[in-house]
C-alpha cells in the first residue's frame, strides 16, 4: 500500500492532511467527475430541446437515473475510466465510453446514447470542468480559509490598536506607530485582494471543434445554438464566452491566478514582517510541550509558521503566474501545452492554503511584548525630530528642518537633550509645552484610531 512517505509531492506526502479541502476539486478524480457531469448535463440539455426530435424528454425515472449516476460517481468508476483510457490514449473518450457502458443498462435511455458527447470537442468538456472545479473550490475552500486569515488578523488589529511601537524604515528607526495600525494596514490590503478573486468571472464555451458550432449546424441547422450554448453555460453559474477557437482562451483563469498570486504576495510582505518583529522581540511565542526548536540548541522557540507560509507563497505565485502566462497562450487552434500545465492548478491553490493555514498557526501562537515596544520607543528619542520641527515650522521658526538634522541625524539623544533644545526655541508657550510633555510612546497621530475602524 503506497504510504504518504513514499509521495513525490509533499501535498501527497508531509502536508497531505493540510491539502485535503482541496482533493474534491483538484484529484485526478474529481477532473474526471467533473467531465462526468457536464456530460450528463449536455445530455439533458439536449433531451430537453424539442427541437431534436430524435431524442425524447426523459421521464422522471430517466432523469433520476441520470442524477444518480452524477451523485453516486465513485473512485471505482473513475478506475474503470482510467482503464478504458489506457485502451483508448484519450482521456475523454474514455468518459463516453464509459456512460455509453453504464447507461446502456436503462432501456429508456439506452436509445438515446447516440446522443452523449454529441456535437462536442473534448474542450467542451474540458474547459467546463475546469471552470466548475475552480470556481467551486474558490467559493467552498480559498474564499472562507482567506476570510478565516483576514477575521484572525483584525482581531489581532483590534487588540493592539493602541500598543504603540517603533516604525522602521529603511530598517532605521522612524516615526511610531502602533501594533495594531501595522496589522491593520495588511487587513485592508487582503481584503482588496480577496474581492479581486471574488470578482473574476469564470468562463466557459460550447461551441465545437474551433468554436464555430460546425458540427451542431450540420445535424441540426434549424438550432440557434449560439443561444442554446449560452442557456446551457450560464446555468453551470459560469459566463459564456461566444468567441474562441478550439479551446476556451483561460484569459479569466489566468485572471483568477494573477488574483491568488496578489493576495499571497500581500501575505509573503506579512509573514517576512511579522519574522522580523519577533527577532526584535516585540512578540514572544507561545512554546509547545514536546515541541524542540533546534537539535542542538535547547532556548530555541523558532517562527517556523511564518517560515512556511512564505516558503508556500514562494512556490504557489511560481506556480501560479506561470499558469497566468502560459494559460492564454495556444498556437493556432489549438495545442495542448495548456491541459498538461492547468492540471498543477491543484498544486498552486495546494500551497496557496498551505500558507494561508500556516499563517494562521503563528498568529494563534504570538503573544506582544509591551515592555520591549516600550523599550525600544524610549531608546529613540530622536524620532520627535519630525514633531518638534513641524511646530518650529508652524511658528515661522527660520531654517526648521536643518536646525533638527544638525541636532539628530545619525545621532542618539534622550529627552533631556530634546528638552532642552525645545526650551531654546521662539515658539508660543503653549506649542512649547506640549513638546515637553511628547514621548515617542505618546507620538503615534492617528494610528489607534485607524486600527479600530478596520
């Protein structure tokens, strides 16, 4: 029996457990079901159109048969497809080949099996599928984990909104801050990604060999199959797309991954961030019984969450803005370097929740550090510099900013130093005090505000 330690991926192997929200939608299995279906469904279509008057309505009965056969699909029936396929060297085929044995079974059905895959190109099917797994498992799996991250993430926000803390940039000390204004700014950053992957539309077609409905019109060209191919895509949920060649061009698929790619760039800018915050010590982390942190070195409580997670980000957005380039793109009418590059769409959302799931095990282990911020904040009283030579400003204070780079640029001062500057200064007794009165823990405008609002 094949073991998860003998797996090539470690989606089958190590994280296999992680990954598992997503094999409904993504397994060798679940193409084949899906496949399964649009075909059942085409069939209906088509019985339903009395304009094919070779084909008949369905009764109840044939139509419950029908749906049994799409709801009870088993990974025994897709092995016996696979079978057929190693005969047949074509994976569709083998689907209508295999409905053609299972449905030969019901005599009042039976008479209409002429009628499976009618019309169609393996694209029809394909293209469909593909779009029914991607935009269901958008919906059922990505979408809520995304929310879950976003939801643990303004929590975090709301409860450090006022926790002030040293800004860095450049890596050098800077205005402060607060804690919970920092998460808050990835809040709102994910939540714009997450509508720009609600908001692709899914497309999908019908339309034949090169997407010219050649062979509807040559059975039946009294048909308005434009319209009938329409109808038929738009109640699968998707968009129809009325113009393509022999496949559908995955212009939206590659907009959808281009989305993921965004919003997990936004998450790899927070797990190197968040890294960063616990080497200063602003957040400690939660140690684990049993748990070892180095094989040698005992102290160890390591950021490995946030690690993985940007380590997933890093291979899913390689994944995934390749598909994003490669998918559109087919010579002439047709190739097939796009059906064996969309089957790692699996692998990409795979390591995109992977990451997100991570993430999600960091943040529930990180706990702030109040006296380290604080530390820090008064270590570095320079950075009331930009305060103090604001008000300088305001009251017409000659040469402002190059009064306060003379007094801090490159340089460490406490608040004696910065007191007795102020005093020194020709501004309103009133401005002046309120300087004296500044701290860098206290010089964080706006930012507990703006956290709470998020």
């Amino acid at each position: 029996m094949a073991s998860p330690l003998t797996a090539l991926s470690p989606l089958d192997g190590r994280y296999a457990k992680s990954a598992d929200p997503l094999r409904p939608f993504f397994s060798e299995y679940a193409l084949v079901r899906y496949r399964v279906r649009i075909e059942l469904q085409w069939l209906r279509a088509l019985a339903a159109a009395p304009a094919i008057g070779e084909l008949k309505p369905f009764s109840r009965a044939a139509l419950a048969a029908l749906e049994r056969l799409d709801a009870g699909f088993s990974v025994q029936d897709a092995e016996r497809i696979k079978a057929i396929e190693s005969r047949t060297n074509h994976d569709v085929k083998a689907i209508e080949y295999w409905l053609r044995e299972k449905l030969a079974q019901n005599a009042e059905i039976e008479r209409s099996l002429g009628f499976i895959h009618f019309a169609c190109t393996s694209e029809d099917i394909n293209n469909l599928a593909w779009a029914l797994m991607l935009s269901e498992a958008r919906e059922r799996v990505m979408l809520p984990k995304l929310d879950e991250l976003i939801a643990a993430l303004r929590r975090l926000a709301h409860r450090h909104a006022e926790s002030p803390m040293l800004s860095r940039t450049h890596g050098q000390p800077a205005s402060p801050t607060t804690l919970g204004k920092e998460i808050a700014n990835v809040v709102h950053r994910l939540r714009r990604a997450r509508r720009a992957i609600a908001a692709v539309p899914i497309l999908g077609k019908l339309n034949g060999a090169v997407g010219n409905y050649n062979a509807h019109l040559a059975a039946y060209p009294e048909i308005d199959w434009p319209r009938f191919a329409r109808r038929f895509v738009e109640r699968l949920g998707l968009e129809f797309n009325p113009y393509t060649i022999q496949i559908e061009p995955h212009d939206a698929f590659a907009e959808l991954f281009d989305a993921y790619a965004r919003a997990n760039t936004v998450l790899l800018d927070f797990d190197r961030d968040v890294w960063g915050y616990i080497a200063l010590g602003y957040f400690r982390q939660k140690a684990r019984a049993g748990e070892v942190g180095s094989s040698t070195m005992p102290h160890k409580v390591n950021p490995i969450d946030f690690e993985n997670s940007e380590g997933n980000v890093g291979v899913a957005n390689a994944l995934l803005r390749h598909l994003a380039d490669k998918l559109p793109v087919s010579r002439w009418q047709r190739d097939l370097s796009d059906s064996t590059a969309l089957r790692n769409a699996g692998a990409a959302l795979g390591h995109t929740l992977l990451a997100y799931t991570a993430c999600l095990r960091g943040l529930a282990k990180l706990e702030v550090d109040p006296a380290r911020l604080a530390a820090d904040l008064d270590a570095n009283w320079e950075v009331l510099a930009e305060a103090v030579q604001q008000v300088m400003r305001r009251y017409g204070v000659p040469d402002a900013y190059e009064k306060l780079k003379t007094l801090s640029r490159g340089r460490r001062f406490g608040r004696a130093q910065l007191a007795a500057f102020v005093r020194g200064l020709k501004i309103p007794a009133a401005a002046k005090r309120r300087l004296l009165q500044l701290a860098p823990g206290a010089y964080t405008g706006l930012a507990a505000t703006l956290a709470k609002r998020i």
